[in-house]
C-alpha cells in the first residue's frame, strides 16, 4: 500500500562550519563561517508499506533557515583590520527519507528514523571596509549553505 502526505517541521540546530586561512605574513589570517540556527520546512511525503506496520518512505520540498554569518580579515604587522558578521534568513530546499513504525497495532505510538538534506541557497558576497584602509577593503564570500540530519523520533497518532 502507497501512502502519501504533508508535514512540516521545526527544528533548532547549531549546525555550521569555519576555516582559517593564514597569510604570508606571520600573526595575520582570514576567518569564515556560517551557522545554520534554525531550519523550517514544508515537505511532501510518499511511502510504501513494506510490512503492515512499517513505512518507508521518501520526502523532500521548501526550507527556511536562519543563518548567522562571520567573517574577518587581519594583517597585524601593517595593522590591517576588516569585518563582518549577519544573521541572514535564507531558502531552499529539504529531501531524504526514512523508515516509521508502529509497534501496536490499533495504537497510535509511532518510532520514526529519518536523514534530511538541507540546501539553502542565497549565498553571501559582501565587501568590509578595513579599520584606517579605506582604498582596500576586503571581500568574503560564501557557498550555499548544507546541511545533513539524522534523527529518531518518536510520536503518537489521535
């Protein structure tokens, strides 16, 4: 039996990434990184039951998230300083799949263990002025943002 349907969901999440990437001159870097706090979604759902009481299934549609991101720029032998940082409400998209099962029949419990794939598009290109270097400002770009979860969860059906 085929089954299809609508969720949606929240979940908070401190999910990101960072590098540092050291210049010729000693003591003088650039740093980046984003960080996914919260992710909102809308997703359809298709799933096939392969025994009765358990669901495979796929799902995937729109996601939102709130995105922090951060960055500077540093050469302390000339004493060059830039940078930035923003919180950024960004879009996208959301797929994966999973398995749901029902352990008593006739009762509405359900166990549901799934992996979603994030991609929020929107990537930021910003330019920061540098402290007392007005002609030379810095440039920092990032990549769409991903994401991967894996979770277990657990529910009950009125």
């Amino acid at each position: 039996s085929w089954v299809v349907g609508i969720e949606g969901d929240w979940t908070g999440m401190r999910a990101g990434g960072a590098f540092n990437q050291n210049w010729p001159v000693p003591g003088s870097t650039t740093s980046m990184s984003s960080e996914v706090e919260w992710a909102l979604s809308l997703r359809a759902r298709l799933g096939y039951l392969i025994w009765p009481n358990l669901l495979a299934y796929g799902t995937g549609g729109g996601a939102w998230g709130n995105v922090q991101y951060g960055a500077s720029a540093v050469d302390t032998f000339a004493g060059y300083a830039a940078g930035f940082s923003s919180t950024n409400m960004s879009s996208g998209w959301v797929a994966g799949g999973g398995l749901e099962w029902a352990p008593f029949s006739g009762f509405g419990l359900l166990f549901r263990v799934e992996y979603l794939y994030y991609d929020f598009s929107g990537a930021r290109n910003v330019t920061a002025a540098a402290n007392g270097f007005p002609v030379n400002p810095s440039g920092f770009s990032w990549s769409d943002t991903t994401v991967s979860v894996a979770r277990f969860g657990m529910s009950y059906k009125f």
